[in-house]
C-alpha cells in the first residue's frame, strides 16, 4: 500500500497540468488569505464597528449567493482554465483600484470602497470556485483523486498559514495602501501561474447534458441551473451532504468570521494575535489534509466523518474559555485539522459519483449552500452584537454546540450510513484496489 501511494503520489507531480494548477493555487490563495484578513482588520482598525464588518461580509456573500449557480453552468459549459484566469485577474486589478483610493484618501467615500470592494471579490469569488472544484477530474485518473483533493486542499490551506503571515508582515508597515498593492501583484503573479495549465482538447469544456437541451439548439442559463438542481436533488445523499452543508455554515461562518477578531480585540490583544490564530487554523488543515492523504480519504471509513464534525464543534465552543493565545491557538489547529479531514472526503466522493457535465452545477449547487446562509448568519451576528444580546465569546459557545449536534446527527439517517454503498464509489474503490494490486506485483517482481 505505501508503495501504490509513493506512485501515485509521483505520478501527480510529474503531471505539468497539476503542477501549474497547483502553484497558481498556491500563490492566489495565499494572497486571498491575507486579503480576507487585512480587509477584516481594516474594518475594525480604523473605524471600530461591528456592524460596519457584518455589512462588508453580508456585501460579499450575496453576489456569491446570486452568481453561484451561474458560475456553475459556466464551467459546466467553458473551458475552466480561462474561468479560473479571468477571476484571479480582476482580483488583481480590484485590489490595484482599492490601493489608489486609500492613497487619495477617500474620507466619506471609505464605507462605498470597503463594500463595493468586498461585493466585486464575491462575485468573481462566485464564478472561481465551481471552476476550480469541477477542473481536477480532468487532469487526473478518479483512482488519484483522494491524493490529488488531498494535495490541493493542503496547497489551498497553506492561505491559512502563509495568509496570516503575510498580513502580519503586512499590518506591521502600518501602510494600508501598500499592502493591498502588494496583494494586487501577488494576484498576478498567480495568474501567470494559472496561465501554464493546460488541458486535454476534449477536456476544455463540459457540453450541458443531451437530454436537458431544448428542441431548438442549445439550453439557456436557467434551463442548466434547473436540469444541475434536479439531479442534485434527484440522488438522496447529495441532498443530505447539501443540506448539512447549509445548516452548519450557518453556525460557522458568522461566529468564526465575526466573532474572533472582535474577541481578540475584547481581550486587549493586537493584529498579531488575530493573525497567529489564523495561522494556528491554517496549519491544522494542513495536517488533516495530510492525514487524510495517507488514510486514502477515509475510504471505508466514513462513519467517522460525523464524529470529525462533532469534535470541529467542541473546537469551537471552546474558544470561548479563551484567555491565553496558547489555549486559542490549540483550538483553532483542532478546527482546522477536522475541516480538512471531513471536507476532502466528501469532495473526493461528490467527484467520484457525479458525471463531468454536471460536476460544475453540482459543485457550484455544494458552494451556494457552503454560504447560502452566510449573509443570514453576518446580519444574525452583528444584531446580536450591536444589541449587546451576546458577546463575541458567547457566539462561539453557541455555534459551536449547534454545530456539534448538527454533524453527530448524520449518524442518525440510513442514508448517510448508505453511503458507500454508491455503485460508482464501489467501482472506483475496485479501481484503486486494482492499482494497488498492479504496483505490488510490479514491485515484486525479480
């Protein structure tokens, strides 16, 4: 087995298409990381509101939640490279017209940049991510994809280190302006990156299915939304992983995204300690995605999946006792390490069963629900905070006891417990058993 996993795992570093995607993966990860937490610091730093940092995330989730659907058909329908491109590109030249204003000082005008900016990277957030999610299966054979999912999620959460440390580097200039200068050009950079992949001709793009087009020629945007719907919702337990999705992103996005960096401020600590715990969060999901690597996804395992989201919960309430970074710290790896190892599997299983002209609708049907009540969650959270109904501490005992009750209670639905009973999962476990079986021979032999 260590060998089959040595070989597949050399093979994907030999393969030029995955290393490109790879390293743009890596680099505008990175800068989205410290974006998200430079802009959040921004908020806070120089105005002091609560209410003012929900907005700015209510602002970026929505355009998620409107395009999502549609960026879905879009790389179910266009060459997904080109998708990828042009989203790191305006991300680039955004933040290059956020720098400018900040340098001619905006005054009254800063509310209308931080949200038009925030509203712009959710709606080119919205178009990236079903690209991103759906490419894989083109570039490499289903037999690698655990490897493959284990390898990206670990270059996209290395954002989650590397992130923090930039933006600490960052903050400690004190030059707002230079900063997300700086992010603009690491975006390129990226994109340049994005620019040597290359795929497969019949790879470049999905057609919509045969049996959803119209008599008259080519399906419209709202027929593809509709035909991605109903087959999402056709098949039980993409449902199920859907609907888990939506309800614990409700108890996760707001108290993680709003709480913390107001608790840190409640505690009288500084920028680096927000960014240290980040970077804590970042590296946890590195190990997970590490681990989760060399345990092949979890495969025939994934009834400890739920147990992943019942510790992630725990996590998470138990940053309300926080009253030393060590402790916080310990918490947030904790998080991270559960994300990575409950995420990669279900991903790898959605890219198994799901056919490749609805894996972009499918995935991008998995985003908008990762966030659909994300704006619900912000404006739930900044209420509770602007009313002095709760704290930021309490927010995070809450969501995460919710979130604990939510994840064990998969373990309650046969469907769930059916899960890898899917013929396509089945055939590609036999798949990988074949391979695996074919590299000891190999190696056995004289």
């Amino acid at each position: 087995m260590a060998m089959a996993i040595s070989t597949t795992t050399s093979a994907l570093w030999k393969n030029r298409s995955f290393l490109s995607l790879w390293s743009g993966t890596i680099l505008s990860a990175v800068a989205d990381g410290a974006f998200f937490l430079l802009l959040s610091w921004f908020i806070v730093d120089r105005t002091g509101s609560e209410a003012m940092l929900g907005a700015a995330l209510i602002c970026m989730s929505i355009p998620r939640l409107l395009f999502m659907l549609a960026g879905g058909v879009a790389a179910d329908r266009w060459n997904r490279k080109w998708i990828m491109l042009a989203s790191i590109l305006a991300r680039s030249l955004i933040l290059l017209g956020f720098s400018l204003a900040l340098q001619n000082e905006p005054g009254t005008w800063l509310y209308v940049f931080i949200y038009g900016i925030a509203a712009l990277f959710g709606t080119v957030d919205a178009f990236f991510w079903p690209a991103r999610s759906s490419i894989l299966p083109s570039l490499v054979s289903r037999e690698q994809l655990a490897f493959a999912n284990s390898l990206m999620e670990i270059s996209q959460q290395i954002s989650m280190v590397g992130g923090p440390v930039v933006s600490a580097v960052l903050i400690r200039t004190g030059d707002y302006p230079l900063m997300f200068l700086i992010l603009a050009v690491a975006f390129f950079v990226g994109a340049i990156f994005l620019s040597a992949l290359r795929l497969a001709p019949a790879q470049t793009a999905s057609p919509a299915p045969q049996q959803d087009a119209p008599a008259s020629g080519k399906s419209s945007y709202f027929q593809d939304i509709w035909s991605g719907i109903r087959f999402t919702y056709s098949i039980p337990i993409l449902t199920m992983i859907l609907t888990t999705s939506l309800v614990i992103n409700m108890m996760f996005s707001g108290p993680i995204n709003m709480a913390i960096p107001l608790h840190v401020k409640d505690l009288g600590w500084d920028g680096s300690a927000y960014s240290s715990l980040s970077t804590a969060l970042g590296v946890g999901t590195i190990a997970g995605g590490i681990l989760t690597g060399l345990c092949k996804g979890f495969r025939g395992k994934f009834m400890l999946l739920p147990l992943f989201l019942g510790v992630m919960g725990i996590g998470m309430s138990s940053l309300f006792f926080m009253q030393q970074l060590l402790f916080g710290l310990i918490g947030m790896f904790l998080i991270g390490m559960m994300l990575s190892m409950t995420n990669i599997p279900l991903i790898t299983y959605i890219q198994t069963i799901v056919p490749s002209t609805m894996l972009g609708r499918v995935m991008s049907l998995l985003a908008l629900m990762s966030i659909g009540f994300g704006p619900v969650s912000y404006a739930l959270c900044s209420f509770l905070l602007a009313t002095k109904a709760a704290t930021s501490g309490v927010l995070l005992l809450a969501g995460g006891i919710i979130f604990t009750c939510s994840g064990l209670s998969l373990l309650l639905f046969r469907t769930f417990r059916n899960i890898e009973q899917h013929p396509d999962w089945r055939r590609s476990a036999a798949g990988e058993t074949t391979l695996n079986s074919s590299v000891s021979s190999t190696s056995a032999a004289p």
